[in-house]
C-alpha cells in the first residue's frame, strides 16, 4: 500500500519528471535564442546593426576613414529621430537635434561588467569600513593608554609614604584639590 517505500518512489518519479520539463524547456530556449525571426516592424534595424558589426570586425583600427564610418554607423544607430545630411569637406556628416553623445553611454553592460563593478563597490565598502574600524580601535587605544597614564600618576602621587611609612596627606591634599580645580 502506501508505506514509505512507494512514497520514495512517487518522490523520485516526480523529480524526474520535474527535471525532463526542465530540460525540454532549456532546449527550446536555446533554438529559440539562434532563430533570426525579428519582429516586421523593426526588422530593418535588427538587419543594419547586424550589416554594421559584419562591418567592424573586417575593419582595422588605425584606418581614420573606418573611424569615421563606425561614428556615422554609431550616430545612425543611437538616434532615432529624423536626420539631415550636410556636406563639409567632401565628408557627409550626419546630425540631429539631439547632440552626439560618447559611445560608452549608449553600450548596455554585460553582465560580468556589472558583477565586477558590484564586487569593486563592495570592496571599496569593505576597506572603507576597515579603515573606520581601524581609526576607531587606534583612538580606543589612545584613550585607555590616556586613562592609565593618569591612573599611574594619581596611584604614585596617593601612595608616597613618609619617612615613618605614614601616608603623605599633604601630597593627597593637593591631588584632591587638582582635581577638584580641574572639574570647575
């Protein structure tokens, strides 16, 4: 019937099927991920910047006209409004109304950039905190090494004898009356 032995086995059954779901799942993802199917009404633009990296992986870097064709390739590609073309010194430059800004703001960041910019502003928080933590303890130390400095001043000054071994009460006196000055 139902002992423990045939609830192992439902629990086993379920988990794998749980992980053939899983897997089917996985895999339509991926085939979905290398299929070129861009929606109608943006298709030329997912096409432009397809033709655009064909583009720059062919190019080398110290070539000025290839520079100056991946900055008319990266102002066609960020803005989105419409263009108006002006001719200066036989080079066609593209503008708009919006100004042009760096390449970098326009790049989305991967995610290992994100993840090492994360772990570069924890580390920095860490040493931060550890510089506090630092500070802290060196002024703790200052203050008791402070207090005991005094301690040792007020023990000497309190337990001097006379010649008789007697308590010296003018030396105590004159601590008591330190103090009290010090406090008004």
């Amino acid at each position: 019937g139902q002992g423990f032995a045939f609830r192992r086995k439902q629990k086993i059954e379920r988990q794998y099927r749980k992980l053939l779901k899983k897997g089917r799942r996985v895999q339509s993802q991926q085939d979905n991920q290398f299929t070129d199917t861009y929606p109608e009404h943006l298709k030329h633009l997912y096409l432009a910047e397809e033709e655009m990296l064909k583009r720059q992986r062919r190019r080398s870097p110290d070539d000025s006209e290839e520079k100056l064709n991946k900055a008319e390739d990266f102002v066609l590609e960020t803005m989105r409004c419409h263009y108006t073309v002006l001719p200066q010194d036989g080079v066609h430059v593209l503008f708009s109304y919006r100004s042009v800004m760096t390449e970098g703001k326009f790049k989305k960041k991967t995610s290992n950039q994100k993840a090492k910019e994360e772990y570069e502003k924890i580390k920095a928080e860490r040493a931060r905190k550890k510089e506090e933590a630092e500070k802290r303890q060196q002024q703790r130390e200052e203050a008791q090494r402070l207090y005991k400095q005094k301690k040792m001043e007020a023990y000497k000054i309190l337990s001097k004898k006379t010649k008789r071994g007697q308590p010296n009460l003018n030396l105590q006196m004159e601590f008591l009356l330190q103090k009290i000055q010090q406090n008004t």
